[in-house]
C-alpha cells in the first residue's frame, strides 16, 4: 500500500502508484460500493505487491469529474519518477491551471490532512457527501503522508526523552509540511490546525459548525504516544478527541471530523436539512417511520397517518425534548399517546 494513490477517475475506482489490480486487496479493503442506480462503483486497483493475480488497469482519463491525489515528496526522497506520480488531491481541469481553479471558488474551504496513512482517506475523499463536494469545486482536500515528509532513511518515530513505553511522532516532518501547507496558504486566511488527541476535548456540533466555517482546516492525525509536544509552541495546535476511549491512530477520528464539517459547508446539503439536524437548538433528531405502517405486529404512530401537519409538527417537537432530556440523563417529561 506504500505505492500511493494517483487519483481517482471519473468512475472513482481508485489508482495505484504501478497501476497493477491486486486480488487480495480488493477482497480485504474495498468491496465494490453500488449506489441505487448502479452507477456509483469503487475499485481499490493497488500493485504494491506484484504477482500472478495483478492485472494492469488503463491510464487514468482526466476529466471534468476527475479528482487527482498529489502527493508531495521532501529532499532527496523525491525522484523524476516520483515527480509525474506524487499528486495531491484536487479537482483538475486539463483546460485550466489549478490557480485558476481556486480563483474561481473564493470561498471554499480548504482542508489538509498530515496523516501516516494516506491511503485511508481517499475512499471517504471520493464517495458520498464529501465526494460530491469536492467534485462541486465546495470543499479541497489535500492529504500529506508524513513518512514522505522524513530526511532520507529516517523514521517518523522516536522513543520518548526520559524513557518510557511507546514511541512519539517526531516534530520535524511535521514541521516541514505545515510550513509548506501554510507558504502556499493566502495571507490573512481563517485556519484552524487540529490535532485528534485523546487529552482533547470531545468534538462536538459546534466545532463542526467552527470547522466549517473556517477558510482552511488542518488535521494532523496523532499516532503512538502522541506528537512531540513542542509543535504547540511554534503553530496554534488544538487538540479534540472522538470520545473517551482509544484508537489505534488518528485517521478515525480525523475522517469523523471531515465528515461532520464538510456537510455544514454552504450548499453540501440543503439549509432545510441542516435546520432539522440533531443538536440544532440543543435538541435531537425526531423517531422517522417509512412504509409499511405494520411490520411484525409494531405500528406506526397513528398521528403520523393523520394528515393532521400541526399535530404531527407538535408531535415531532415533543419526540425531540424526550430524547434531549434522555440523552442528558434529566427526567422526562410526560409523553403525549402515539
């Protein structure tokens, strides 16, 4: 998987670095994803391992729809073969230079992810919300592989000064591409540079809503017994956590972050749909049924049925108090019958 990713074509099947389709992954990473219509799918094609089993996939065809992962590379670890492969990911336009492209979407926000394992964020990058997003021009992602980032032969981990288990993510590489995100960032742009700690606070909606409202979003995702502390004192380092239990890296949370701030983006979604979201107002989303209105002896709620708006407006409003009240552990007010 150390190849990387070229990009994702206008079919979004995924590209290798060699372009070789190796079996074993395609059975343990990705299954084919198919929407209702059958015309969403998507293939991981990897060739990080060469052997019977690989076939060769066609050339990737820039598109319009085409979304390109560019993944830069530091020092004397880049080569001229690196050099046309290493791409980030970023709508393309063959006609257009990417400045022109940026120019053209003013207000969209940039987000760039500092991760050991880009690999695993370019099937969210490339599917549903965030997918179309991104295809929409909406929302940028970039994603930095940190190993890329290290002086030749060097690691991206060192044990910790003053003993002690584990190992911690050294400042250097880290360094090297906040400053290279930054250089190229506009002057005067509102950023915020997250790190996903389990000392931070929990991420909740409003850091969501703050993210999203943000020019550029910067995720570096924590690994190990952390990151070398000193990155705090030289850029304005946040921490958040997904919750209060363990992870074994950053990456989770990282996409859980993405996810939750790219839909409040300006026109992802409908503002009608953003409006009735859980935790607007500081209540919850309302029970939902569909059809059929019997299934295995449990009925729909008969207000539901009635055609009668107001009461089924009143109905989801009192639904919503309960299950705020519940979620905070409070006492329930009495319900109204079904």
């Amino acid at each position: 998987m150390r190849g990387g990713i070229l990009g994702i074509d206008a079919q979004r099947r995924l590209i290798m670095g060699d372009g070789i389709v190796e079996d074993s992954v395609l059975e343990q990473q990705v299954a084919d994803v198919y929407d209702r219509g059958n015309a969403a799918a998507v293939r991981l094609e990897c060739g990080s391992e060469r052997g019977d089993r690989g076939g060769s996939v066609a050339a990737v065809k820039l598109s319009e729809s085409t979304l390109v992962f560019r993944q830069r590379a530091f020092g004397a670890r880049r080569t001229t073969a690196d050099a046309g492969r290493r791409r980030r990911f970023r709508r393309s336009r063959p006609s257009h230079s990417e400045d022109a492209l940026e120019e053209r979407h003013p207000f969209m926000l940039h987000v760039d992810v500092v991760t050991l394992f880009p690999e695993m964020f370019a099937p969210v990058i490339g599917l549903s919300i965030v997918g179309r997003a991104v295809e929409r021009g909406l929302v940028a992602v970039r994603v930095h592989d940190i190993v890329a980032a290290c002086e030749p032969g060097a690691r991206a981990d060192e044990r910790p000064f003053g003993g002690g288990p584990g190992m911690v993510l050294r400042i250097e590489p880290l360094v090297r591409i906040l400053d290279e995100i930054l250089a190229g960032a506009p002057a005067g742009e509102h950023r915020r540079i997250v790190l996903t700690s389990a000392s931070g606070p929990r991420f909740e909606q409003a850091d969501a809503q703050a993210f999203a409202a943000a020019d550029r979003l910067i995720l570096i995702c924590g690994h190990y017994e952390g990151i070398d502390e000193r990155l705090g004192r030289i850029y304005p380092v946040e921490e958040r956590s997904l919750g209060d239990f363990v992870l074994t890296g950053g990456e989770i949370p990282a996409l859980a972050f993405l996810d939750a701030a790219v839909r409040l983006v300006d026109g992802v979604i409908s503002a009608e749909s953003r409006a009735a979201e859980s935790f607007v107002g500081g209540e919850l989303d309302y029970p939902t049924y569909t059809r059929p209105p019997v299934f295995r002896g449990v009925d729909v709620p008969a207000v539901l049925l009635s055609g009668d708006h107001a009461a089924i407006a009143e109905w989801r409003r009192h639904r919503s108090r309960e299950r705020a009240i519940a979620r905070t552990g409070g006492s329930n007010s009495p319900s109204q019958p079904d």
